[in-house]
C-alpha cells in the first residue's frame, strides 16, 4: 500500500507531496522533515479515499445550494 507525507516548510506554506511504497520509509522521511521545521502527516490510501468522498461532498452540497 502506498504511503504518501504531506508536508508543508513553516516558512513559504507550500505543500509538498512524496509517495512511498512502506510505511517505514515514509515514517523516516517524515522524521526527517520535521527535524527542519515542516508540519508533516502520513496519509495511506484509506486515508486518501476518505479525503475524497468528504470533499466530494463539500461541494455537491455547495453546489445544491447555489441552486
């Protein structure tokens, strides 16, 4: 299963991406952008699937009330 970090610098605010295949990796590589001041979250894919169903809603409910 794919692991994805999703971290953000505290500085700029850009997001960033990186996908790994274990979750081992992805729990080093979070380690390690922590250590330089990112704000950082492993998501898998479950994680991913709710994330879009939640979004999916969000906007056909907005898009029913614009009606």
């Amino acid at each position: 299963m794919s692991h994805w970090v999703i971290h953000r610098n505290q500085s700029d605010r850009k997001l960033y991406i990186d996908e790994f295949d274990n979750e081992s990796e992805a729990i080093s590589k979070r380690n390690d952008y922590m250590e330089i001041y990112h704000d950082v979250i492993i998501v898998d894919q479950s994680d991913i699937n709710e994330l879009y169903l939640r979004a999916r809603k969000a906007s056909t409910k907005k898009i029913k009330n614009k009606k």
